[in-house]
C-alpha cells in the first residue's frame, strides 16, 4: 500500500476509535496509576518543527528502551482526540496555544483565553483543562516557538533598535506586513500600540511570516513583519527580530503532552525532560534552518543534534525511528 494511503487508513482509523470511544463524561476525573506501554505512537503535526521535535521524542524514547513510530496527523481537530483515545501517545504542542486550543473546546470558542505571557499562570490553566482529559503535560523547556516582530537589518541599524520599546520610542511610522487578523488581535497591532506605543499606520495583508511579507520588509515596501521565534529564514531576507521586551506575546514554550494511560510514566517523564535543558529558541531555528533550507531529513537533523549535545548515543540511534 502506497505511504500516503496508509496515512489515510490511519487517520480514519483514529477518527473512527475517537468517535466510538468513553464519552469525557463517563470518563470522571483522572485517577488511575500512570502507564508505561513499550509501543509508543509519537504525533506530529505535519510541519517542519513538529516533524523535528517528534523524531528527537522517538529517538530519546528508543534509547530509553522504548519502541517507537511517528504518525503524522496536520489537524489537531483529530490528533488531540486520537491523543485522549490512546491511538496517540505523545505529542508536542505549544503551552499556551495548546491551552487556548482546550478551554474553547471545553467552554466554547468565546470563552476568554487562558493562555499568557505568564508561564507559570499557562501551565497551570493547561494542566487545568488537561488532567480531565486523561493527559499529563510534561514541563517546558527553554524553547518557545511564539510570535516576534523583525525588521531589516539595515532600518535597525540607522535607528538603533533592539526592542520593540526602542521602536516605539523612535516614533517613526510602521507599516506592518502580517496576516489579516493582526487589526484586531491582541498581540498584534492593537497590543503594538497600546504597549509599545508603536506607531502601526497599515496592516500590509500578505500573511504571518511569508516569503511575501519578508520580501516587502526586504525591499522597504513595509517596515516590519510579523513571524516567529524559530523562523530560521530571517537571514536569508536580511532581517533581525526586535526583542519583546515587555511581553506582549503569550508564552508558547514547547511541551510534550502525553496519554496518562499509556505513555504518563516515570520513564517516559525521565526521557523526554532530557530535552528540557539544553534545546533552545535558537537550537531550534536553526534545525528548522537545516531541514528548510539545506533539505536535511527532519529524523537526521534530530539525531545529529541530539548526539551533539550528549543526549544519544550513537550506538543506540542507528536504527533510527519507524513512520506511520
């Protein structure tokens, strides 16, 4: 059977086991000892960060003794049920996009945000929403893959800017390249100006870190783009990232998540927190950077990476990791 068929057997697998499985309401509340299954299924959500982060999360299974595949699912509408149900196992998911992701699914989609630019207040909310759900979210690391503001080299150089306060301060005028909702988002233009005092003259619509947009803040057409943390293409368009300074975006640190049932044991735990000290925003820029634009295989980047740092034995990481 062809790869991309047995993907869609999978994922339709995993929609049937999620729609016939124990309603939440006849679950009640987490109890039940932690489970330490040796077949683990690793999701990935389909993009390059996800991909990476899912192989460093089977290869260091894998050496924990662990037997591991990876099952790429692009709709979180489908893998964080499949993760609930067992089909998945662990997954890495951004706390407080993940926290927001749960409390509309839980109290509907005009239920104020949970998630924040304060950590620790995110993982509490998260770990709130998640527990019920028969779901350990593991601790953050130092990785946060969030929204960032950058310019062009050259327009931070002749002003002298480092931050995001030292643009509001300058009081030139900005035309921010970014998608459609930044006019009335929170952390983009309106949080701009009311935090920054930046500003924002126009919302150029060409999308949330596009080639396009970066073209336009590269040729001056705009002044400022909004992307992320871990965009590992800035270099390329001659643009650097103005520090959030007085944090205004909400804290997206990277987690894994896990089923409690299967996956929520000490080992486990114990494996995948190796990450926790050593992967940074900027490790992870540039594996994104490796895969995106020198087109290295996401499971070699994560490999080399991880014998780099000491966390895999070479030895125990030539098999490498199934796919599904």
């Amino acid at each position: 059977m062809r790869p991309r068929l047995v993907l869609a057997a999978l994922v339709l697998l995993i929609v049937a086991a999620c729609t016939s499985g124990p309603s939440l309401e006849t679950r009640g509340e987490v109890t039940g000892s932690p489970g330490d299954s040796r077949d683990l299924t690793i999701g990935s959500a389909g993009f390059t960060e996800s991909d990476l982060l899912a192989q460093m999360y089977a290869l260091l299974l894998r050496q924990a003794g662990y037997r591991t595949k990876i099952l790429s699912v692009t709709n979180r509408e489908i893998y964080e049920p499949a993760l609930e149900s067992g089909q998945i196992d662990v997954v890495p998911e951004y706390a407080a996009t993940f926290a927001d992701w749960l409390n509309a699914k839980v109290n509907g989609p005009d239920a104020p945000p949970v998630g924040s630019p304060d950590l620790a207040r995110t993982m509490t909310a998260l770990r709130r929403l998640a527990t019920p759900r028969g779901l350990d979210v593991l601790d953050p690391g130092r990785a946060v893959d969030q929204n960032a503001f950058a310019v062009s080299r050259a327009y931070a150089a002749e002003h002298h800017l480092k931050t995001l306060s030292d643009l509001g301060r300058s009081k030139l005028p900005v035309r921010l390249a970014a998608g459609d909702e930044c006019v009335s988002r929170p952390y983009c233009e309106p949080g701009l100006k009311k935090v920054y005092g930046i500003d924002i003259t126009a919302v150029d619509p060409k999308g949330v870190g596009t080639t396009q947009a970066k073209q336009a803040v590269q040729d001056g057409q705009d002044q400022m783009v909004l992307t992320t943390t871990t965009d590992a293409t800035l270099d390329q368009f001659g643009l650097v990232l103005l520090a959030d300074d007085k944090h205004l975006q909400n804290a997206d640190y990277i987690v894994p998540v896990v089923n409690r049932a299967r996956a929520g044991s000490a080992g486990v735990v114990r494996a995948l927190s190796a990450l926790n000290t050593v992967l940074t925003t900027a490790d992870l820029a540039g594996l994104n950077e490796r895969v995106d634009s020198w087109r290295r295989l996401p499971e070699d980047v994560a490999r080399e990476y991880l014998e780099s740092r000491g966390l895999l034995n070479s030895s125990d990481s030539d098999s490498g990791s199934g796919s599904g």
